[in-house]
C-alpha cells in the first residue's frame, strides 16, 4: 500500500512539473483574453495587475526572452502559479545577466510585491522606470502595489497618473474599481 501511495505521488509529482516546463507564455505575460497571465493563479489579482502590454525590450529573435527556458519566461511561469519565491529567484538572475531588460525589472518587482517586500519591489520599479520611462504599465503595477501596502491615496495618484496615459486601458480601469471597492470597503469598517 505505501509503495503505491509513493508511485501515485511521484505521478503527480511528476505530471505538475511537465505542465510546468511546457507551460508558454505569449512573450508578455497577457493571454489571448487579455487577462494577465501571470497573474491567473489569484481571481482578484488576474482583474488587477498587468505586466506590460508593449515590448519593452528589443524585438530581434534570438535575444533575451525568446528562449522559453531562460530565466525570464522561468520567472513567468513560476509567478503563473503563484510560486513567488522562485519567480524573484529567476526575474533576479534575469536582471543580473541583462540588466537593462526592463520587462524582468517588472518581473522582479511583480515578484517583490507578493513576497511583501516592497522596499525591494520599489527598487525594482525605479530601475524599471530608468531604463522606459513611467509607462502605463509599470504605473498601473506600481498602483497596485501600493494597494497591497494599504496606501489607497499613493494607489490612487499612481493609478491616475497610468489612467492619464491610456485612459482606455482595462487593467488601469481594473485597478481603479479595485481599488474604489477597497477604500468603500475601509470606510465601511471605521
């Protein structure tokens, strides 16, 4: 009986990592639906943070993120299904080997924010941000960043400020339902 409970472990065991290892991402982080794909492990994130829907990094094939095995497409999958701690250890290799990728920067930084580090998550932005500017993309993940801190008026400024960008955007409209059901909610409480 033991020696079966192993085998079928192992099977599982061994199904979960194959599912893992051919597991694609469209380059971005974004599905085919438009929902955020590395955010699809948590229903309330996958309506909120978006990682960027412009190529933040150089379009010639055969360069950094092509590679499904490289430590950024890694990073991807591991922050798909919610395995956070390895998705910083693979977006740090990233940013270490190419450090001016800014879309493992905001890998990185994604990764930061649900570990709760968020004085490395706001290194990571900033470096983002060097290397492209406050894209609607980095101040959308910086504005939710800040909501999970519980900084609703820093969320709020940062989530206007991508709004004023691409007023259109639906993950910046996400957040900021988001984020008007949070303060609704804290009102409620006092």
């Amino acid at each position: 009986m033991p020696r079966t409970l192993v085998i079928a472990a192992l099977g599982l065991w061994l199904a979960g990592c194959n599912a893992l290892t051919t597991t694609q991402s469209d380059g971005l982080g974004l599905k085919s639906d438009g929902s955020d794909a590395f955010a699809s492990a948590s229903p309330d994130i996958a309506k909120a943070e978006a990682l960027p829907t412009g190529d933040t990094t150089t379009t010639e094939p055969g360069l950094f993120g092509g590679n499904p095995g490289d430590d950024l497409n890694q990073g991807k999958k591991y922050f798909r299904v919610g395995n956070y701690g390895m998705a910083e250890r693979y977006f740090r290799r990233a940013v270490e080997l190419h450090p001016r990728d800014a879309e493992s920067w905001i890998g990185l930084a994604a990764a930061y924010d649900r570990l709760r580090r968020f004085d490395l998550a706001d290194r990571a932005y900033s470096e983002a941000i060097r290397l492209v500017g406050p894209t609607v993309e980095i101040l959308n993940n910086q504005g939710y960043s800040y909501m999970l801190r519980g900084d609703l008026k820093r969320a709020r400024q940062t989530l206007l400020m991508a709004q004023r960008k691409d007023p259109a955007n639906r993950f910046v409209q996400n957040n900021l339902q988001l984020l008007a059901a949070s303060a609704g909610e804290a009102k409620a409480v006092e």
